[in-house]
C-alpha cells in the first residue's frame, strides 16, 4: 500500500512515517501544502493522511481540489482541533476520517487500514463471511457452522462492523463512533462487556477463536488458520 | 422583607437623621414667625387701645358726657369683637358714663395697662369670665377714663396662629419622613436589583455583567466599576486556566511519544519486560485521558459548541446510554428503572449529552452494590425537562455535595477504591451549564440522586 502524509510538524511526520514503513507500507512524504498538493495530483496513493493546518495551502483546500479533480483516493485528516465542528467540516470537504492529535500510533494504523478497504469494498455485499461465520445482510441473520445466533440489535451492527473489517485491528473508538455513533470519552471498559458479550455467543463451544483482543491497540475480527 | 430592608437601609437612616434636622430647623423659624407675627399683632392691639383712648379723653374732656355717651354708640355698632368698652368714673369710682359696669377688679400690669374679667352677657351664653385688655389714665381733673378691648379674638388669632405653624411642622416631618421612605425604597429597590444580578454572576457565567444602562448616575458609576471588577476578576482565572490548559495541551504531545516510545522498546524485550512496559504504558494511557478530559472540558466551557445545537429527543440519548451500559449493570445484578417520557425535544449536543448521562450512569454503576437499584427518569415540567439518576450506593457526603463538581475532586471514601480521575462529574457540570441548564444533587437515603434540569 502506498501512502501520502502531508503534515509539517516534522517530529509527528518522523513518527508516522516511521511507523507506516514498519508496518510495511511505502510512504512520500510532503512539509507543506503546494508540494503534498503536487504529489497528490500527480501520484497514485491508496491513502493519504492530511494535516489540518498546513503552510500554504491548507489541508482542506488540498481535499478540496482533489475532490473537485475526481481523485477519490480515501483520506484521513489529521487535527489538532477536536471539535465536532471541525470534524463535519472536515468530513464534508471529502475526508474519510478525522483523528484528532496526539493521537497513538495504532489508532492511526487502523483507521487508514479501515478506510483503505471501505474504498476497496465500496461495491455492495449482501453476505459477509470470515471463516465458517456468516452473515447475510439482507435476511439479518448470523449463523456459524450452520448454526443461527439471536443477536440484539446493536450486537449485530457490532458484528457487522467488525466483519466488514475483517483482519483488520479496530479500535475502542473507532467502534463508539460507527457502531453507537457518538464520540465521547467513556470512563469504563464498557467496551469490553459488549465485546465479551459477542464473543459469547459466536466464539463459545468453538475450537476457532475469531473475536481477538489486541492488546493496546483494541479487536480483530479474523480467521486464525487463514494466515 | 422589603420593608425591613427598606428600614435598615443606611439612606434611610441618613433620611431619619434629615428629617430631625429638618424638623428641628423648621421649629426654630416657625418659633421665630410667631413671636414676630404675634408681636406685631399685639403691638397693633396696644396701640389701638392707646389711640381710643387718647381719643375718647379728647372727646370726654372737650365735648362732656352726651359727647362722650354719642360716641360711644358710634363706636358699639363696629363688630362686636373689635368693639372698644369705655368707662369714665369720677375719683370715687362712681360711673360716670360709659358702656361698662362698674369699675371692674384688675390686674395692673404698669404704665396704665391693665386686665380683667367681666361677664358680657350680650356675647350670649357661654361668655362669661371674658378677658378684657385695658388702659386706663386719670384726668387733670380727678376722673379715670377706661378703655377696654375683647383680648379672646387675640388670644384665639394667636392660636390659631401658633396652631397652623404646629400644624405645617407636622406636615412636615410626616412628608419628609414618607418621601425619605420612598426614596430609601427606591434605592433599596435598585441596589437589590444589582445585588440579584451580582449573585447570579457568582453562582452562574462569571462572563455575564451588570446591565448599565438601566442604571443611572452613581449607580451606574458603582455598576460600570462593578463589572470592570469582574472582567479582572475574569482574566485572571482564565489566566489561571490557561496554564493549566495549556500544560495538558502542551504535555500531551510529549506523552503520546513516550507511549509510542515504549511501544516500540516492547516489541524488542522478553515477556517479564514487555509485562512491566505494558503497565507503563497503560500509566501512560491514563494520563493522556486525563489530560484529554481536562481539554474537552475547557473546551465545553468555552461556549465554542453552542453552536453546534441541534434539535433532538433526550429520551434518544437516554435510550442509547443504557443500552451501552446495561452489560455492565448486569455483571453487577442491578436492576435499572427506567421512565422516559416520549416526544420530547431540547436543543443540544447529541454528544455532549450521551456523555453527561453516560458518566452519570456509569457512576451509579460504580457505586450501587450488587443487587442494588438504579432509577432513571425522564419527565418534562413546564419549560424544563428534568433527568434524575438515583443510585443506592453510598451517596456523598453533605459536604461533599458541591464540591463534588471540582476538577480532580473525589469522595474520600472512593480514593484508591474505584477507578476515575475526578473528572466525570466535571464534565457533566460544564455540559448541563453548556446547556443552560443546572444539576442538583439530593439524598436518595441510601444512595445518591443527582437531578438535572434542561431547558426545552
């Protein structure tokens, strides 16, 4: 995968790229916004990590034209400003996803990962499936080994998340914001009571574990006998 | 109330020290008035009494008795009050003409003035024992001459007199007092409208002023001095916050790369190490929430997300609140009870309110025991909405009610016991506040109620 960062702040550029090349990916990297804009327009990228706040051209400008210009690379948009504000603006000017700096290195990992494959399987799917799980979109049924679960509602939008996610990490706060959709800081692991939960109900009795904790980062959803 | 106030006002006090003044200052000129106007009056009486005298002498001595007895009858068709009596008595006493009786019994008071009492029966009934003034004077040729005048219409004058002046002192100080009463009143009225206002500012935004042009002259003055007061008062506690602001802003940074640090150190070491790195890190995560949540809250106090209210359905919220908590309340048995009312609608951010509710919520579910109750309600009143979480933990102290709401505050009883940062109930007040709204914590005896009211 091939990545564009443009984000001035040298010491965040060092760690990101840094990071990025060990979790093997290719990235170039730009220190203000006429040469990312360059390099976005004239490269191909499967991600770009955009700053906000950009010497000469400001990082929505840059998404802006490139949206105007039919690139529909997915982009995540890095931030100093948490506002809710910021982050419709940011979305509406055509980011895929907004993270609010300092940030830790593996929420960024999997939110670039999340918006790389949601480009990849824009196409719609009526069936889900990750090793013998499986879910069918339209009847809302989830059946493992032929075997049929009652899930509740947000159980299943939990699960659905997490599927179409598949091998991927996602984070804690990546869940609260698409799967209960608010962002907000929870005091608890009350996270992990929902994931528990899910994982009771289609991991339990099984010899295949799918549902994993990955510690400091957050849970894959994943086939462990694929890879 | 407002009369008390009104009494122990210091300007009307100032007022009843005026009025004494005053009435003290009045007294004197009306004393004055009097005894000049009554001076004059009786120096006129005198003078009269001296003139007929003088006159009817002339009269008796030139003319004789007819002369005399003629103009004394002249003289009688004059009002009966100013009328003059005159007798002439020869050196025995004897009458010798005249509209009087006998000699009268008199006292003397010199230079030929004298006094005395006579029943006037042509004054009707009830005239008896007049007071008469009167001169009299001896003839060359042995006679007395006596001419008297009615003193009651000069002693009735002089009372009336002395009387009206009383009178207009009394007035006086009753409409001195009343206008002090009034004026006293109004500015009670006005300093407790300022006062009000000052206690709002304290309890509430200290970014509100007093309104200045519903002042006028000095209490304008002590207004606009009021409210420079508070804009310093402002800017040194937004100094204060600032440093604090700015040292989580400017600490998280660094932080984030220790942690990313040790993450990468972890991956290098044996499983004892990377156990100990993973604690550390975990220190790490904790600090940069903390930090986090003292910025969000900063930022909520700021005002700045007003404006991004929208119109939605706190019953919504609620509903997702308790979803997402329910697992937890069951691990610990605790039975929720809800009663939401539907249709309702506030303006409001979604967030910030799915927050608020959410560390209520995941606070009473730290401190119920297991078994226990939660009661959540949902119930409009008039303008307001109210949301009450009550829990049958171990409450909070009377004390501790509010400062509960202080950043980093936390019950004695819960330090080291739960996990938190002393932060939830913070961020729960700046986003009520944010909202307009207030909270109030109450005894739920056990357990702890906290009810907030929202604005619709």
């Amino acid at each position: 995968m091939r990545i564009l960062l443009i984000e001035d702040d040298q010491s965040v550029a060092d760690y990101i790229v840094k990071g990025l090349k060990q979790s093997g990916f290719t990235v170039d990297h730009a220190d203000n916004g006429k040469q990312g804009l360059f390099l976005a327009t004239s490269e191909k990228y499967d991600v770009m990590v955009i700053d906000r706040m950009l010497p000469h051209v400001d990082g929505l400008t840059i998404i802006q034209t490139l949206r105007a210009a039919e690139n529909k690379t997915p982009v995540l948009i890095l931030s100093a400003l948490g506002e809710v504000n910021d982050r419709v603006k940011g979305l509406k000017a055509g980011g895929d996803d907004y993270l609010v700096k300092p940030f830790a290195f593996a929420e960024l990992l999997a939110r670039i990962e999340a918006i790389h494959r949601r480009q990849e399987s824009s196409t719609t799917q009526t069936r889900l499936k990750v090793a013998d799980l499986q879910m069918d979109l339209l009847a809302h049924k989830v059946t493992r080994a032929g075997e049929s679960f009652n899930l509740q509602p947000r159980e299943y939008k939990l699960l659905e998340y997490l599927m179409k996610h598949a091998g991927q990490v996602v984070t804690r706060t990546m869940l609260l914001e698409h799967v209960w959709e608010y962002h907000f800081d929870p005091q608890t692991n009350v996270i992990d009571v929902h994931i528990s939960r899910l994982r009771q109900k289609i991991d339990k009795g099984f010899d295949r574990q799918l549902l994993a904790t990955v510690r400091g980062a957050g849970y894959m959803l994943h086939d462990p006998d694929a890879e | 109330m407002i009369v008390n106030k009104v009494f122990s006002s210091y300007t009307f006090r100032f007022l009843s020290f005026y009025v004494t003044g005053l009435s003290v200052a009045v007294m004197v000129i009306l004393v004055v008035v009097y005894l000049t106007m009554s001076r004059g009056y009786f120096n006129e009486v005198h003078d009269s009494i001296t003139h007929q005298l003088d006159t009817f002498s002339d009269v008796y001595q030139q003319h004789g008795i007819d002369a005399s007895r003629a103009y004394i009858d002249k003289q009688m068709e004059t009002l009966k009050l100013n009328r003059y009596y005159y007798l002439v008595v020869d050196e025995e006493y004897k009458k010798i003409v005249g509209n009087l009786g006998d000699w009268p019994k008199f006292t003397d008071y010199g230079g030929g003035w004298l006094s005395f009492e006579l029943d006037l029966l042509e004054l009707g009934a009830g005239a008896e024992n007049n007071d008469f003034v009167a001169r009299s004077l001896q003839l060359p040729s042995g006679e007395y001459v006596l001419v008297a005048r009615l003193y009651e219409d000069v002693i009735v004058s002089a009372q009336l007199v002395s009387g009206a002046l009383l009178r207009s002192m009394l007035v006086t100080i009753v409409l001195g007092t009343i206008g002090g009463a009034i004026i006293a009143g109004l500015s009670v009225k006005r300093i407790d409208v300022m006062n009000k206002s000052i206690q709002q500012i304290m309890v509430g935004d200290l970014s509100e002023r007093i309104n200045v042009s519903d002042q006028q002259g000095d209490f304008r003055e002590l207004a606009y001095n009021i409210n420079h007061m508070l804009d310093r008062i402002q800017s040194l506690m937004n100094g204060v916050k600032q440093v604090s602001d700015n040292v989580a802003h400017d600490l998280r940074t660094p932080l984030t790369r220790l942690k990313n640090h040790l993450a990468d150190l972890q991956q290098d070491l044996g499983a004892e190490s990377q156990e100990q790195v993973r604690h550390l890190i975990e220190e790490a995560d904790g600090l940069l929430a903390t930090f986090n949540a003292l910025l969000r809250i900063a930022q909520i106090e700021s005002g700045s997300r007003r404006s991004g209210f929208s119109q939605l359905d706190p019953r919504v919220i609620l509903l997702d609140v308790v979803e997402l908590y329910e697992p937890l309340a069951d691990d610990k048995s605790l039975r929720l009870n809800m009663d939401f009312q539907a249709g309702l609608e506030i303006a409001g951010d979604r967030d910030l309110l799915f927050q608020a509710f959410a560390n209520l919520l995941d606070n009473a579910i730290k401190y119920t025991p297991a078994k226990g109750e939660i009661e959540l309600r949902l119930v409009a009143m008039g303008k307001m909405i109210h949301v009450t979480v009550a829990d049958s933990g171990p409450g909070v102290p009377q004390a501790d009610k509010k400062r509960v709401f202080r950043r980093f505050f936390r019950v004695d009883a819960s330090r080291g016991v739960e996990v938190g940062n002393g932060l939830g109930l913070s961020m729960v007040m700046a986003v009520i506040k944010l909202h307009g709204g207030a909270i109030l914590l109450t005894d739920n005896s056990p357990g702890l109620k906290v009810e907030i009211e929202l604005p619709v």
